[in-house]
C-alpha cells in the first residue's frame, strides 16, 4: 500500500470534499481516502499494483476539480 496527498483545487465547501471523498472510495484499490475542504487536499492510501497515481488524478478532475500538487508518505 501507498498513501499520497492530493491538494486540489475547486472544493469550495465540506460538500465538495465530501463529493471527493465519495468518488475515491468507491474505486477498486483504494483502501482509504480522507478529504479536507479547510486544506484543500485528499490523502489516499491505495494498492499502487491496482491504480496509479495518474488515476487518482483524473478520478478527482473527472469530478470537476483540479489537481494541483501531490505528495508522498
């Protein structure tokens, strides 16, 4: 398992994390995604052999958000 932090773009309230949230965890290989609307970032903890970060990533926009930035634990 990897985890990786998102910050992204256009959340402009709890809702839209929420939405977020909503639209990872419903992906095969992600084992836990956490959002926050006050720091405007995902953090995912996923099976790197089952998704990519790319994925991630356009999991996130096809939500109608933009990735602006990722960082590794």
């Amino acid at each position: 398992m990897k985890t990786v932090t998102l910050s992204i773009d256009g959340m402009h309230c709890d809702g839209c994390a929420s939405n977020v949230q909503l639209l990872l965890e419903r992906q095969p290989g992600i084992r836990k995604a956490s959002t926050s609307f006050k720091d405007k970032q995902a953090r995912i903890l996923y099976d790197p052999q089952a998704l990519t970060e790319d994925q991630l990533i356009r999991m996130v926009e096809r939500g109608g958000f933009h990735v602006t930035g990722r960082t590794h634990e």
